[in-house]
C-alpha cells in the first residue's frame, strides 16, 4: 500500500486516469494521474480537504503475453508541494 493512501483514502477506490498509451508486441507505457483529497492528518501536515493530483509514467513490459517486469514513476514531490510541505534540497 503506498504510504499515501491513508491520507488520501479516496483515491483508493478510484481508478487512475491513463490520458495516453503507448504499446508494442513487448512494451506498454501509460501516462496516469491520479487525484485524491488530503482528508487525514499526516504527520507534519494538517489535513484541509486539499485536492492532490500526481502524474507518473508506467512501464510494463511482456514476455509470451506475460507482464515480466513493472516499472512505476510518480511525481510525489509535486504532492508535497501541493500540500505546502517544503522538501529539503537535493
């Protein structure tokens, strides 16, 4: 479970948006975005009601019509941002 969801329980039951596909006999690449409620305190961060939105990238690829491997990018630094949390260089 991502260590989000508990302050963001409603994008549990929703389905991530895939605005854009790309796919072969070996790749499939979806752009998502996934949008959610800060509803519960996090540590450090107050709950408000704000909405999230985080974009990120997937990469499945397939062998003999199997998914082999599973590559998973979020945008979780523009989360905090949108939560006002001020993330330390580097």
């Amino acid at each position: 479970m991502s260590p989000t969801r508990p302050v963001t329980p409603d994008v549990a039951g929703s389905s991530p948006v895939a605005p854009a596909l790309v796919a072969n006999a070996v790749f499939l690449v979806t752009r998502v975005v996934y949008r959610a409620r800060h509803v519960r305190d996090f540590p450090g961060v107050p709950a408000v009601g704000a909405p999230i939105e985080v974009t990120g990238l997937d990469i499945f690829r397939f062998e003999d019509g199997l998914v082999v491997e599973h590559l998973h990018e979020a945008d979780h630094e523009a989360m905090w941002e949108q939560l006002g949390v001020a993330l330390p260089p580097g």
